[in-house]
C-alpha cells in the first residue's frame, strides 16, 4: 500500500496535467433498489447519460467513457454483490473528479439533490468537494481537480 507523500501527490497531478493514461479504469457497479430512478438520477444530478437503460442494469457515461454501472438490487445474475444484513451504501463513497466543478455544483444544487456536505475546500486533498447522497444511500462525491481551491 502506498502512502500519500508530497512526492507521490505531486506525481499524481504531473500526471494528470500531461494527459498520461492509467493502465486501469475503475468502473464502479452500485445495486439499486429501482436502475431507472437511480440512473436518472446520475443523469440529472451529474450530467451523465445512458449507454444501455432498462430496469436491471444501466451503463452510465460521461464523455463517452463508461463512469458508472447500477444493478437492480434483486436481479440474480449478481447475488453476492450486497449483503442482506447490511443497509444499501454503507462504507461506500462513489467519488467524481471534474474539470468544470462549479457547473457539476451548479447542476447538483438545481436537481434537487440531497446535499450532504456543501461545496467547500478539502484542505488537505488539495480541491473543492460537495458531498451528496443518491435514492440507495450511496454517497457521492464530486471534487474540483487537484490544486484547484478557488
């Protein structure tokens, strides 16, 4: 595991600012109570949009990338993916990083979504957050690019 020092987090941004490319893509899958209330969700709070829709399973974009995948929660092809005992989203926090920050706010505050923690600078991550609760109790979070605080 890898400790975040100020040689790694420079490292990190250099890396962003020259346009290299990772050699992994995380794409997240949430179970859903309902894909379609939560996929409009996305797309109405964060802008994504649809690659696939349906009420089992959605493919979300943004740019052409696929972000985020939503599974209905009682579909069998996946049954390990939640535990029964265990409330929808707890311990997870589904976290966007945004080159137009202010207007990813500006779309989240207008949607009507639950606003957990208000656009405010993480001193210590180096950028601007909002913190948001989607209809499952997901958390997600949408942060300026690193170094950006203003």
């Amino acid at each position: 595991m890898t400790t975040a020092t100020p040689a790694n987090t420079a490292a990190r941004a250099g890396a962003r600012r020259t346009g290299e490319k990772a050699g992994m893509k995380p794409q997240p899958i949430l179970s859903c109570s309902s894909v379609e209330r939560s996929s409009e969700w996305y797309q109405r709070t964060l802008g994504l949009t649809s690659a696939h829709g349906g009420d089992q399973y959605e493919m979300l974009l943004h740019g052409g990338d696929l972000v985020l995948q939503l599974h209905q929660l009682d579909a069998e092809e996946h049954p390990y993916l939640v535990r029964e005992d265990e409330p929808l989203g707890n311990g997870v926090a589904i976290w966007f990083e945004s080159s137009v920050y202010p207007k990813v706010v500006r779309r989240a505050r207008e949607s009507g979504a639950e606003v957990l923690e208000d656009d405010h600078v993480n001193p210590l991550a180096h950028h601007r957050e909002i913190w948001l609760r989607d209809p499952d109790g997901y958390v997600v979070v949408i942060s300026s690019p690193f170094g950006q605080t203003d």
